[in-house]
C-alpha cells in the first residue's frame, strides 16, 4: 500500500516570501526515503482560519501523515499546537514534566542556577510551549519547543508537529520517527526506488525527443514515474518506480547513456560535489575568484572533510588584488581588460603559485547588471584551470540571467572543468 | 476591499526537496508589494490529480488570483498549461503566431537560419509550448515559454500562469501585470501597508515580553497584524497594516526601541546588507576566512557595486595559506592552534597587508561536524576586525547548529562587527 503525506509549512515570513522555506524540502526528501509519496506540500501564515483550511484540505485529499513546522515559539502568533489542538478535537492540557525540562534548557542557556525562579517573560514563554494535546506524545525539545505525534481521529490522519528552525527540526527527526504515532504510519509504506540521472549541457529539447522515442521503444516505460528538472546548468532526471520495475529504469538508462554519454555525469544519485570531492585523489585545489567573489571556495568548503583537498583562494574582486596578491601582470590587463582569458590563465597560475596547490581554478567575468563592454556582454565569464604538470588552459563562456544566476552558473561550470579535467 | 491569492508551484523537484522553491517567495513579494494578501503558498508535483485538487482548494478558499509557476516546458511531465485549461473549460487551441515567436527564439539560440526546417525534437516542443486555453491572454515568452493569464469565469478566479525558470518568471512579471486579467485584479487591491523592524542578539521571548506590554498598553495595538521571524541570529519583527493606522505602528516601534535600542539595527526595511554597503563611505573592505571558506566574500560581492568598496580576499582554509599568503606566523598557530583570537587578528592585518584594504574581517572556527578539542567544542569561531588607524579587535562566539548553520551564523556575525564599527 502506497502511503502518502502533506506538509504544512507555517510562517508568515515564508508566505510573504521574505526568506526560502529549508523545511519543506527537508521533510520531503526524508518522507521519500523512507518510501512515503509526498502529495502536497502548502505553507501558511501565522493566520489560525488560513491554517485550518489547510488542515481540512489534506485531510479530504486523504493522506495518511500531516507534517507541519513551525509555529512553536514563545510569541503569541506562534499558534500551531492550538490551532491542531482545536482541530482534532483534542483539548491542551500542561505537562508538568515537559515544563520542567524547558526550563532547565532555558536556566542553562541563561546562566541561571538550577533552583532560581525564572523572569515572568521566561516563565511565560515555558508555560506556553508546555502545553500538549490530550491523547498526543510530546518529543523532547532539541531547541526549546517540544514536538507533538498526534494519532489519527476518525478522518484526520497522523499529525507530527515539528518546529520552525531547521537545526532544531533536523535534530529532533529521528526520535519523531521513534514515536508510536509515526512507527504506525512507516509500518504501512511500500518499497519504491528512486534513482536519478544528470547531465551538464544537454538541453530539455533533446532530452524530451530521448524519452519520446523511449516511450515508443521500452514497453516497461509506463512503470517510471519521471521528472526532468534544469537547474544552474545541469539537467536532471528522476524516476520513481516499483522495485520490481527496476529492470525497465535499467534499460531507460541504457538508452539515455547511449544518446548523450558525453553529457551524463553520474548516474547513481552522486552530485558534482559528491563527485568532485571523490577525485582529488591527494590532490589539492585552490581558487582565484573574481566575478565569482569567493562562491567556489564557498561550495568546496560546504562539505564536512573538505580541508582534505581545498587550500583555499584568493577573491581577487579588485584589479588590486589580482596585480598584488596573484601576480597578474598590470600590462596584460591593461591591454586585454580583466576579463580575457590571458588574464584568467594568470589567475589560475597565480592562485598556485601562492598556495602551493595542485590545481587552481580562476573566474573573471561580467556579472551586471553593469559592466558590459563591446563584445563583451553581461553574462561573460573567462575560466583558467591550472593543473600540475599540464599546460594551463581556458575557455569563455556566455550566461543568461541576472547577477545571481550568472555567478552560480559560473560557479557550477567551473566546477565541471575540474571534474572533467581530473577524470576525463 | 482586500485581494487574496494564492500561489501554486509545481514541480516534482521542489515537492521532493531536492531544490528549495525560489519563485513561491518571489511572487509572494511581488504580490504583497502590490497589496495583495497572499493566503496561501501550495507545491505539487507534476501529477494532474495533485493540481487539480490544488487549484479545487484554491477556488474554494475564495482567493481572487491564482498564479502557477513551472511546468511550461517542453517534456511530457510539463503539464501546467493543459490542465489549467481542463479545470476553467476552456479548450487549447494552437496560437500560429506564438508558435513562430517561439521557433524564431530557438533558431536564434541554435543559430539556425531563420528559413531553416527546425528537426523534429525542436519542432515538438514549439508546437506542445504554443497552445493556449481559450479566451486566455498569451504572454509573450522570456525563455522559450510563453505565460498564459486567463480571466476569471463562475467560482473560478482570475489565474496566471507563470514559467518556473526563476530568471524567465521574473523577466515575465511586468508583462503579465500588464494584460486585462491582471489589471482588472490589480484595481481592487487595497491600501495596505507593510513595515518591518530587525534587532541582532534579541531574544524572541525578551521580545515577546515586549509584545505583550504593548498589547496592554497601546490601544491600536490590534489593528496591527504582526509577525516574528528568527533567522541567522537575526530576530525580524513583520507588521501589516492598514494605511490609517500608521501612528499605532509608530507607538509600538517607539516602545522596541526603547526597550531594545542597542539590539534594534533596522526600522525602515533595510537588510544587514543594505546598511553594510550604506556605511563604507568610500573605505575599502577585504576579508581572511577560514571556516566561513569563502562566504562572507560572497555575501559582499553578491550586490550589484560592490567593486565600490569590496577589493576581494584570501580564504585561508589551510594553515599553510595562513602562514603563506597573510602572513601569521607559524609558531602562533602552533602554540594557540588555529581557531584563537591572535591568529584571527593576525589573518585581519594580513587581509589588509595583502589586498591594501581600509578594513578587513577575519574568520577562524570549527564549523564541524569533526575537528572540536577541549575547550574549543564545534561552533566556536574566532573573528578578526582590522580597521586603519584602529587597534585591531578580536571577539569568540559559539554558534549552534550543524556545519551550514554555523558557517551561515559566522558569516552574518562578522558582517555586523564590520556594520557596529563603521557605524557607532
């Protein structure tokens, strides 16, 4: 039986669009991995009526786990335990025992000695987030604000209440699952296989011809639920299948291998990252940035263990930078401009010349709005890689897009150069 | 009168969470901007059935506009257009001109000639991406998608559908404001007005506290709809309001500022980083980050000017571009260790050396998951504020969270030590 499950994301700051939702997304790819289809993931305000309506709505589209975060803080318009409360029929109740153990986490954060009275805005804030709903399970705090599991009710599914920080959600996950609430729901979730696919420089046009023609040829297609996504270059494709449809996700493969093997990258759900990070080998890298301003160190050092391989860099902004600390010589830009690929290669020679690495990387480019010179339009960027023992080469690319998208499709094509260069 | 919308995104990708949505919070922005009430934000996947029920729920909250994102593409899980289409009754029918239109902008990209038969791939998608529902307002394409807004028709609200490349969604937004589905929407939107106020190292249940004396102190406190939100340590106070109540917010920021003054940095809407740019004055800034690897260099580059006062800096991840390229003496790091204040401020002054920067900050911690040592547990991190003609200062902060939130937390740290210094 398949199981499925909505997600309600509560924020105002989120609704109005003043900052990128991390939950959902982290919620839905752990749903997924532990075989539970995601059907609809809604976000709401801190607007008790608009919250409802969400409520009844996954409740008449018949999922089987609602997840909502946020909403548990010590502010009055953090409301979604009431708000749960009020809709499944369950009055709130104190739970002396969870009062205690806010408190104690609140007297350590504060300094304060374990027998001190708390200040009335703290002990207001504890009572508040003390509250549980009759017949529901309270997890434990991993910030301040307790979890609740809630067991299904005539037509309302499962509810797992999470709270709104993602360290705090992220750390309080595992002991949700542990609760009898969520164990009954995972018993009943069926065995699905994801698998994904990508591809760097294949377009959506081409791809879409690929899965036509396989649709006509692989009488197993049928079975491949598959989504196709481009993002900052790099094409992807997912299927969602039945474990025993694996052989017809086998030979969707073989065909899209067959079609564009230069351009597919991995196949086995590994990122650039994930793969990048395996080929250095005991290698080292470093970066001279200059349109990119410090975003490729940035994504090389994301990864826990990165100190392995990355030295560093230099985020020569400033023509300064690149004359004084990288050594580029003042003549060449002054002739050729500070994006060219002479100049790139300088960069790139520069970055290892300072670090002592192995392999450097070097941006310069035009990410606008302004900037733009004849022949050199907004979305330019000249690319240097500098590889021990290897002549250093270089390459200019155009990008589409604003200022941001520029600079992370540069950054996500530098990247690339050093994946193929070191495994190719 | 007030304008409720709704905002549907789609897309297997974001319901999965494998990519965070950008374009929900966009919209949401833009909405909100033009005084239309965002009630609800839903993602679906790319499965009709899922859509439906969406824009079913949408239609029965009552909303006045419905805008999708994504799912305008050219491969078969792109279904946006048709099933709009089914759920208003309102058949495609092929738009001829539309169709050249979006031929001649893929011949441009291929670089075919204008007379050139497209191949069969190509042809496909222009025909699947030129249908439009009947009755609707084709909206002319900034990638190779067309926008579609339809009007209203029986309980059905007025509905605009948008493209789900974040760059093709945001250059398309003017134009679709324009047409008649949107205008007539737009002229019944109301006066509302938002304000919002940001405070750094203020705690939500200090500011709670705050709130509920203002709720008994200050009569017109009601008629303001508040909302809190923390994030990167940074506590942001949302208000929305009808226009005649204007001096029932000005008494409420009174109070905040009065009782948080050192800790409220923003009461007019501006970001950190607005400030930031605001408060050079023509100095020059570089930067020396270790565990931040590259992201404070980023964050100042990420503004449009920047080369105004951002000359770049070293991201000296290993010790070896510490000793090497800063300057900090060996022996320092080797009776200290890396992540302490002298070697931060070493970094800072090597920053400024190097690069010949009026200021530079500097970062050095343990962002994690491995490499604490006792009395230096993960999340500690040492900063370096070198200024001309000031002495060099150091701080240490102990940060929560996992790697990304502590690298995350630093970087916005150190961005307020420069904004406290430039600034008081």
């Amino acid at each position: 039986m398949s199981v499925r499950a909505g997600i309600i994301v509560t924020g105002t700051e989120v609704l109005s669009g003043q900052i990128a939702d991390q939950n959902g997304p982290w919620v839905a790819a752990r749903l997924l991995e532990l075989g539970i289809d995601v059907a609809h993931v809604t976000i709401c305000g801190d607007r008790p009526a608009d919250m409802l309506s969400q409520l009844r709505f996954l409740t008449d589209e018949r999922v089987d786990l609602i997840v909502t975060t946020g909403g548990l803080g010590p502010t009055a318009d953090d409301l979604t335990v009431a708000i749960v409360a009020e809709y499944c029929g369950r009055p709130l109740h104190d739970d002396p025992a969870l009062a205690d153990a806010i408190a104690a986490i609140i007297r350590n954060w504060r300094g304060y000695l374990p027998s001190a009275e708390l200040p009335v805005a703290l002990a207001a804030a504890v009572a508040k987030q003390a509250k549980v709903p009759d017949g529901a399970t309270p997890i434990p705090p991993t910030g301040t604000a307790p979890g609740v599991a809630l067991p299904p009710r005539d037509e309302i599914p499962t509810i797992l209440i999470l709270p709104g920080p993602p360290h705090e959600l992220q750390k309080m996950w595992p002991t949700a699952l542990t609760t009898g609430e969520l164990s009954r729901v995972l018993a009943q979730s069926d065995d699905i296989i994801h698998e994904s696919l990508r591809a760097y420089g294949l377009s959506e046009p081409d791809l879409a011809e690929t899965l036509r023609r396989a649709e006509h040829e692989l009488p197993g297609y049928h079975r491949l639920e598959l989504t196709t996504c481009m993002r900052g270059g790099e094409l992807e494709i997912d299927a969602r299948l039945p474990r025993f449809a694996a052989s017809d996700y086998a030979a969707l493969k073989s065909l899209l291998l067959h079609e564009h093997s230069t351009k597919v990258f991995s196949t086995d759900g590994r990122t650039l990252d994930d793969l990048l990070a395996d080929s250095f080998a005991g290698r080292t890298i470093a970066t001279a940035e200059s349109c990119t301003g410090g975003m490729i160190a940035a994504r090389l050092t994301d990864r826990a263990g990165s100190s392995a391989y990355t030295l560093g860099g230099i985020v020569s902004y400033a023509n300064e930078v690149k004359i004084g600390v990288l050594g580029v010589d003042a003549a060449l830009i002054g002739d050729l401009g500070a994006v060219s690929e002479p100049v790139a290669a300088a960069m790139a020679d520069g970055a290892r010349r300072v670090t002592g690495a192995d392999i450097a990387v070097s941006t310069s480019g035009i990410a606008g709005p302004g900037g733009a010179v004849p022949g050199k339009p907004v979305g330019t960027v000249c690319f240097g890689l500098a590889i021990d023992g290897r002549q250093t080469t270089t390459c200019t690319r155009q990008f589409p897009g604003d200022r941001t998208l520029v600079r992370t499709l540069a950054t996500t094509f530098a990247l690339h150069l050093v994946l193929d260069a070191l495994t190719r």
